[in-house]
C-alpha cells in the first residue's frame, strides 16, 4: 500500500516538466507566467495531498492539464468579467444594468485615458467645477431650472432629502408608496438615515388629497412622491395626480419632490407602454424636485440625476454631502454622450443600446434565435428548439408589462438542465439563462449579434 502511493506521488510530474510542455506554452500566451505558475504549484499540491490521503491511485490519471486549465479559467481571469445576458432582462442589476453604445465607450476612453478639463474653467484659465459638464443638457431634456448628478438615484434620494429637510422635520409619503427597491434600499430607512421623521398618510391601495392636505403642518418639511417602479398596484386603488400635489405645497409653501426611479426621458406610449412617467412631462406639472436613475430606462452609466427649482438644486450642490456622493470623470464622459444622443434626436432607439433591445422587432429576435438553433443543430445530444416567449424590462422598471421575444430552450440527452446552466456558467464568457420544465431557456432579445458564435462554441465544448 505504502509503496504503491510512493510510486503514485513519484509519478506526479515536476513544476519544470510542466511549464515545459506545451500546453504550459499556450497559456503562457493568456495569463501572466506568475499566474500560470501558481495554478500548476496548486493542482499538483491537490494531487500530492489527495494520494497521501488515501485517494484511489488512478486520481494520478486524472487529467492535470485539464484541471490547471480550469484553475486559470477561475483564477486567471478578472473577477469582474463580461457575461453574456440570455435572460432577455434588459436592464439587469446583477448583470450590471444599461450596456453602453460604441460611440459613448469611445469618448469615455477619449477622457479616461489623458486630462479632460473636469475642473476648469478653459475661458477663465483657473478652478472649475465638474458640475457644468452636465447641467446643460439635463436642463434642456427635463426641461427642469436646474440640475446635477450624483452616484446614483438612491444617493439622489438621500442627499435630496438630507438636504432638503432640516433635521426632525417630517416628510410625508403615500402608505401605497413606501416601497423596496431591491439590494435593502428603502425609502423608510433612506430617510430615517438622513434625519428626516416619516409620516405615512393615505392606507396601501389608496391615498386620497385629503390625507396629504390633513398631515401638513408646521413641522412638514417636505412631501415626497415615489413611482412604483418595480411593482403595480390594480384593483380599488387611488393616488393622487401630481399637479394636485404642486397646489397643496405651493398653497403651504412646502417642497414637492417625485423620486421617479427609471427617468424615462423620451415617450415610450407608441410603444405601448404607459405606465412610465416621462420626466420632463413630471417636470412641467411644477414638481420642486425629481430624482431618477441614469443607468435604467435613460440608458447612461450608473448615476444618479436630481432635476429641479434652482433654488432648491443650489443648496444640494453646496452640502457636503454632495462631495461625498459625487460623479468621477468616466460617469460624466458617458453621461454626457448619452444625454447627446437624446438631445440631438436621431434614431434614439437605435442609438441607446437599452431601448434598442426593449423596443427591438420580434422577428430580429428570431433570426437571432434561429442563428443559434442553427448552429446547435448537428450536436447529436442536444435537442433545440426556438419557441415564442415574453421577456421583461427588469431593473425595477415597467412591471407587468410583456415584450414578445424569442427563446432557444435546450436540452441534453445525457446532462440535467442545472448542470448545463452550471457549466455554461464557468466557460470564459459565462452565459446567464434561466431554467425552466428541466431545459435551459436563452432569451435572445439580450443577446448581442457578436455574441452569437461564442454560444454556439460553449455548447460545443459542453458537448465534446
Ligand atoms: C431603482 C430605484 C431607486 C434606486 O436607484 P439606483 O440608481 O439603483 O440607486 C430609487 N427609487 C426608485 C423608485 C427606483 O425605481
């Protein structure tokens, strides 16, 4: 027994002989040799202990280049990593939310890779601020005094509302609208963490003028509006219009902030949706003040946007809050590309990768489909078919509203459903599908044309 395992530990190859065989060479070509070596120092250390521990001799056998090939995959690579979107979610968190267009990711690297004027002032010659860089054109497309950007809707909200309520003051919210937005953002906490006392009028389905115009008071510092993005409330239900809201407070000289969440900048009812409130339309109403996200429905990197009085914008910029929630270049770069687009108009759901694929026409999502099919076609194990589907918005945005797409759903002879999703989880570019019925459904409305031979080639390699 002894001597069988010495024999087997003997039989391990040496680190040398590994980083000289060929193998070793072609990863030489992907991953830093530091990397390379230490995967090869750690498969064989697994091995070295495995046999010691008493595992059975042919684990020896057991492909070493394939397992240091599978540790360089994990480990080799960034931790943060394109993947591919087969979901058909448009805007997904997790998946990192609104992809951006060429022309923005060109400018943004324009600016990332040398000086930008972030901070000055070229007319002047001295000290700028970063702030001009978007104002502008957010003035122009909400229609709003004024406006800036922070670090996200949820930084929006919170610096709003800090600094727009003096401590203990209380801000009154719809009971139908005290909601979770996901990842434990709630407008309850958000608020009890700046200070402010909440005072929740109205009952879940319906809130009436009535209750807004019986809580205000001396101690009201603001009445806040908050869109159900992520969820919809049907039945015997009842809120009250905004332009409601804007007499009361003007009647009570209080502030009137609508937290909009998507900040849906274009009309999207000749797309049939309805739901979303376009900003400047919200604007216009007299609203104080609004907030939303740049990263949902608008399309732009991850930020946050507050619209609004001047007055009211001008005391955000100057707490100090507003400095530790503030934009770095990358986001201005991009932001200001996309808000470029929407300003000059053209084709803006073409050139907005998220309402691209949202609005994008059924039978482009099928082809895509088919391509896939296609290419699966002559993989003896798997059976493939393209079936019509629905897909979703997502990102907290348009609930309950349903676009026709296309999926390829998937099956393998021999391998579950969850372990097909697993392995094409931990190929170089993963693949994010779902599973339902034990098959593996790929929504192609998420997945880019480009991204059409990778798929086929990890089914392929799943296959072999
Ligand atoms: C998504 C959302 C937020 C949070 O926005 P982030 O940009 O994710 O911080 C806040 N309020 C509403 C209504 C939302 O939909």
């Amino acid at each position: 027994m002894q001597q069988t395992r010495n024999n087997a530990l003997r039989g391990l190859p040496s680190v040398d002989k590994l980083l000289q065989s060929e193998e070793t060479q072609k990863w030489l070509k992907e991953y830093p040799r530091r990397v390379v070596l230490k995967a090869i120092r750690e498969v064989l250390e697994e091995r070295r202990s495995e046999l010691l521990s008493g595992s059975a001799e042919n684990e020896i056998s057991r492909n070493i280049s394939d397992a240091i090939e599978k540790k360089l995959l994990e480990s080799g690579s960034f931790s943060l990593k394109p993947v591919i979107n087969a979901t058909g979610i448009v805007i997904h968190t997790n998946l990192g939310r609104a992809p951006l267009s060429d022309k923005t990711l060109k400018h943004l690297t324009t600016i990332a890779s040398g000086y930008s004027n972030l901070e000055y002032d070229l007319k002047a010659g001295s000290r700028g601020k970063r702030h001009v860089h978007l104002r502008a054109l957010l003035k122009e497309l909400t229609g709003a005094e004024d406006a800036m950007v922070v670090n996200n809707n949820a930084a929006a909200v919170f610096l709003a509302l800090t600094a727009l309520t003096s401590l203990n003051k209380e801000v009154i919210v719809s009971r139908g609208e005290l909601i979770e937005i996901g990842g434990s953002f709630r407008i309850p906490d958000i608020m009890a963490a700046g200070g402010a006392i909440l005072k929740e009028v109205g009952t879940t389905n319906k809130t009436h003028l009535y209750d807004y115009e019986n809580a205000v008071t001396d101690n009201t510092g603001l009445i806040l509006k908050v869109h159900r993005s992520n969820f919809q409330l049907t039945g015997f239900t009842e809120e009250v219009e905004t332009a409601d809201l804007v007499k009361l407070v003007s009647k009570t000289s209080k502030i009137l902030m609508y937290d909009l969440g998507s900040g849906c900048l274009i009309d999207l009812k000749p797309w049939g949706i309805h739901s979303e409130p376009v900003v400047s339309e919200v604007v216009k109403t007299g609203v104080d003040i609004v907030t939303f996200s740049g990263d949902k429905l608008l399309g732009g990197p991850q930020c946050g946007v507050i619209a609004g009085k001047q007055k009211h914008i001008e005391l955000l910029r100057k707490h100090p809050l507003a400095r530790a929630l503030r934009v770095d270049k990358f986001t201005i770069s991009a932001m200001e590309s996309v808000l470029m687009e929407y300003a000059n108009g053209d084709d803006i759901t073409k050139n907005i990768p998220i309402l691209e694929m949202l609005l994008c026409d059924p039978d482009k999502i099928k082809e895509r489909a088919l391509k896939i099919e296609q290419g699966l076609k002559s993989l003896p194990n798997f059976t493939v078919t393209v079936r019509e589907d629905d897909s979703e918005a997502g990102g907290g945005s348009l609930p309950c509203v349903k676009f026709k797409t296309y999926t390829v759903l998937l099956k393998h002879s021999e391998i579950s459903a969850e372990q097909l999703q697993k392995l094409s989880r931990i190929t170089k570019t993963p693949l994010i599908g779902r599973i339902k019925d034990d098959t593996l459904i790929l929504d192609a409305r998420t997945i880019f044309d480009s991204q059409l031979q990778e798929i086929i080639e990890i089914f392929r390699q799943i296959d072999k």
